[in-house]
C-alpha cells in the first residue's frame, strides 16, 4: 500500500505540481456569426468547457463574428469559471475565403504574453494567414498556430508547404500547429515538419461531418489535427468529441458545425 501511495504522489505530482499540463480543443465552426442561435451557442458552451483553451476557425469577417465569439464567452463564463478570449482582424484572402480566427482560454489555468496576431510573410501566399498566440502556464510558454487551410478542392498543400518555415520564422517559440488543414496527416506536404520533430496528435481520424451517416458512420474526412515538436511537448491523449450524437439528426447536429472538435492533452518540458 505504501509503495502505492508514493506512486500515486509522483504521478500526481508529475501532473499536478509541475501544471504544466494544458487540455486545448480545435474546432471549425462553419460560418461562426452567422445564424446560431443562443440555444446553438449553449451546445457549444457545454461542449467546451471542460478545456483550458479554445481555437476556432471560420468566425466570419463582419462585426457579427467577434459577437458571436463573445457570445459564446458569455456562456463560458455561466459553467462556473472564469474566460477571456482575442478575435482576429479579417484574414487577407478574397472577399469569398476571409474569415477571423479566435482563441478563447481560461484565465486561471493560462496567460496570453503579448498580443495575438496574424503573421504577414506569408499572407500574399496563405489565402487565411494563421493567427498567433504565445500562452504562458506556470513558468513555460507555447505559441498556438490557428489555420485554416484553403478546400481539398483548391489543393491546400500548395499553401500548407510554407508551414515548415515557421521554426525558424520564430526560433524562439514552442510552436503547436492547430485547425482544419483540408488534408490528413499522412500527406506528404507535412513531411518537412516531421523531418523536424513534428508529430500529429491525430493518426487516420475522420473529423468532418458527412451530409447523411452511413450505416452509423458519419464522419467523412480526416482534416483537423494538432502537430507538435515532440522534443518539448509531450503527448498525454488526443481525439474528437462525437458532439452531434447529441441531436436527432445529423442535420441538426450540422446546424452547429460539419466539423467535430479535436483535442489535444499535452504537458510542456522545458526548452534548452
């Protein structure tokens, strides 16, 4: 019993008095601003609070994204504990593709340093420039990368190749990229990354919505994930939330998001 004792104090201590263990969801919000309901943004509220920090994408660009954002905060902070959040300015693509990115967190558990931004080199060749958070829990720091990659369709490798300059672009940042890439990991675009130490917190998980299920099945594509460098931050558990099984219907379910959240449970070791 005593030897049992002290195992469940390291490992509480491991997690616990180090708190360097950070809970974050990822999730595309399809049209976020647009006609959701206060009852929509209850469902959202209830699907998110029990994480320590929040990407969305495709917040739209008019004023009515960064209310609906602050909507949602609004819920948030009804659960029981205390939110903050950041909204971007309008990404640089067309007037069709553009949409606003979020980061929502709590204030207890993280600190942002500094303000979020869109990164600029490579706005004129990413359509939807990814937004940058740095966030500090205890005495470690990791910098979120939010993205949203152009349609299958458009061939969002041809954007996603600039994604392995961002190491050396910010030498200084334990970079976490996050959001809907339009392409599963095993695409060979993100093999510079993984030349570098990145790895996908996801592997072979569908996280898009089809229109109808299909015998039970309906997920349709492998496209949210979470990549990371495994030499400072360490993989505890990742996978999707199964939100719209909570509704009648698919379509229903689809009237909040064609995307499941993604999660990503990690713990930060110090950087060298």
């Amino acid at each position: 019993m005593f030897k049992k004792y002290l195992l469940l104090l390291f490992l509480f201590c491991h997690v616990s008095c180090y708190a360097q263990y950070i809970t974050v969801c990822s999730w595309n919000l399809k049209d976020f601003g647009r006609s959701k309901s206060e009852e929509t943004i209850k469902v959202m509220a209830t699907t998110l609070k029990t994480f320590d920090l929040i990407a969305l994408q495709e917040v739209v660009p008019g004023p009515a994204g960064p209310q609906a954002v602050a909507r949602l905060v609004d819920q948030l902070n009804r659960t029981g504990q205390a939110w903050s959040y950041t909204v971007s300015m309008p990404t640089s693509g067309t007037a069709y593709s553009s949409e606003r990115y979020a980061f929502i967190w709590k204030t207890k558990k993280l600190k942002i340093i500094g303000d979020a931004w869109l990164d600029k080199k490579y706005a004129a060749t990413i359509d939807r420039e990814p937004f940058l958070a740095r966030f500090k829990v205890q005495k470690s720091v990791f910098t979120l990368v939010n993205y949203h990659a152009i349609p299958k369709a458009k061939q969002p490798e041809t954007e996603i190749k600039y994604l392995k300059f961002f190491p050396n672009l910010y030498p200084q940042d334990n970079l976490v990229f996050c959001g809907d890439f339009n392409l599963p990991q095993s695409h060979s675009v993100f093999n510079p990354l993984k030349k570098m130490g990145f790895e996908s917190a996801l592997v072979a998980q569908k996280t898009s919505l089809r229109q109808v299920c299909i015998e039970n099945d309906c997920l349709a594509s492998e496209f949210d994930n979470f990549y990371f460098n495994s030499k400072y931050v360490k993989l505890q558990s990742a996978g999707i939330l199964h939100f719209y099984k909570a509704f009648e219907t698919l379509k229903l379910a689809r009237k909040v998001s064609d995307h499941v959240p993604v999660y990503f449970n990690f713990i930060l070791a110090p950087r060298q």
